[in-house]
C-alpha cells in the first residue's frame, strides 16, 4: 500500500486543467469523464484526501445520466504509487480501524459497484493501493514500460482493499498467490500474459487508447445494457452455473420491454445506429 521504486519511464505531461486541492482533477469530454491521480510531484501516492477524493469522482460520474463512460489515470511517469505515509498514519489511528467506510464517504469496494464502466489507463506503475485501483477497474490499458507490484507483504500488510478477492479471479489462484505473497514487480508482458491486463501499449498511447475505448462503448453500446451485464459478472463470480443461467434468462426478457432495445431494433430495420 505504500510507495516503493520511483518511476523514470517518462517526465510530467498534466493536462491543461488545473487540479483540486485533494490531487485528483476530472474533466469530461462528450460522454466520457476522466478522473486524474494529479500529484506527479509525488508520484501520485495517496493521501486519504485524494483516496476519498476518488472516489467521490467516480461515484458523481455514475450518478450523472450524461457519463457513458469513465477513464482513470495518472500524472507524469505513474498511476499511482500506493499510500503516503500520512494516509499509513490515518488509517492506523483508532476511528479509522473503526470504520474506514466514514473517512472514505464511501464504502471500500465503491468501484466494483459502479454502473458506469471505468477503463484504467495504467500509463505508469502502479503499486500496492494505485494497483488496487487499477483491478476495480473493468479493463486495464497498461503503459508498456509500466511495472505492478502488489507489495503488502513487504510492508508487514495483508492483501488490501479486497486485493485477494479480485486477483483471483482476474489471474486465477495460482497467479494471485505469487503475486501476493512474493509482491515481485511485474512488467507489462507478463501482466498481459496472466490476463492483468488486456491492452499493452506506448506510453505516449496508453490515454489516447484507453479514452477512444471509452468513448466507443459511450457512441455504440447501451448504459443500461452496460450496467446490466457488469452486475452479471461481478455476481457470476460467486453464483452456481444454473443460478447465472436463470439470472440471465430473466434479464433477457426484461430487456426485450426496454426501450434501448426497442431503438436497437429500428435502427437496425432503418440500417442506421442506434441512439441510446
């Protein structure tokens, strides 16, 4: 959860806009919001300030009817190195063993109950709690000079933040214990091998790559068939085959009375897009 190898894979390019006090700036361009881990200076460790910050961003973007789509990154050479010192100190003081939820605003698996798809675009590496945010995403674009590293137990730490519930079943067991228990950085090739990653790219690309996969699921795919289908999965992970199948079934027929549906169908009739 800590901070551990500087990046030197590329200097500080923000963005025109300026951040906010919390180190997190959101901008949005059409159908797509993009939050920004905006502390390059350090990294982009995280405070509880930015931690709470973030997710504040992402739960106004899926209250907003108007983002289709989110995209997550970061500032200069990394997405996030993990937790600051300070964020270490306050999450070790009494109230917050207490309930981290209240110091959050949020509870702790907020992204994982998103309705809006978030595409990570890991432009840096990314460790410990800045890696915990890259698996709540639902795909990961990653900076091909990128390292990730899950770190706790070099830190005396368990596997946070429901680390060993995701990895799992994003690499499967095998894969998550070594990564877990040996916290050893992982390069992009490997990441992409073991399916902890679904895109690699340039460094230069990895925004450019993850927003147009943004804004294509925002122009071409139903918000409601998107939120639909994540529940699906996330639930699927713990349901019995033919609960899923029945599940799926009565979803479908649901959705033949939706009105994205509806629209799909004449769209396709009229052989034009469909506008959702």
């Amino acid at each position: 959860m800590a901070e551990t190898h500087p990046d030197t894979d590329a200097d500080s390019h923000p963005d025109n806009d300026s951040g906010t006090d919390s180190g997190i700036r959101v901008t949005t361009d059409d159908a797509v919001r993009t939050v920004t881990f905006a502390r390059p200076e350090r990294r982009n460790g995280m405070d509880l300030a930015m931690f709470r910050g973030y997710f504040d961003a992402l739960a106004e973007a899926d209250r907003d009817p108007r983002v289709r789509a989110i995209v997550v990154t970061g500032d200069g050479g990394s997405f996030c190195s993990g937790a600051t010192p300070a964020l270490l100190d306050e999450l070790t003081g009494p109230a917050a063993r207490r309930d981290l939820a209240e110091h959050l605003g949020h509870p702790p698996h907020l992204p994982l109950t998103l309705r809006t798809p978030l595409v990570a675009a890991v432009n840096g590496s990314a460790a410990g709690l800045g890696l915990v945010h890259a698996l709540g995403a639902d795909v990961r674009f990653l900076a091909d000079s990128a390292q990730l590293s899950t770190v706790f137990a070099r830190l005396g730490l368990v596997a946070e933040y429901g680390a060993a519930w995701l990895l799992p079943r994003l690499v499967g067991t095998g894969a998550a214990m070594d990564l877990l228990l040996s916290a050893r950085p992982v390069g992009a090739r490997e990441a992409l091998r073991i399916g902890l990653v679904q895109y690699v790219t340039p460094r230069a690309e990895v925004k450019d790559r993850a927003t147009e996969y943004a804004r294509q699921l925002a122009a071409t795919c139903s918000p409601a068939s998107l939120a639909a289908i994540k529940g699906q999965v996330l639930r699927g992970l713990d349901q019995g085959a033919q609960a899923a199948v029945a599940e799926s079934v009565a979803l479908m027929r649901e959705s033949f009375e939706s009105p994205d549906f509806t629209e799909a169908m004449r769209a396709v009739r009229a052989r034009r897009k469909p506008v959702f």
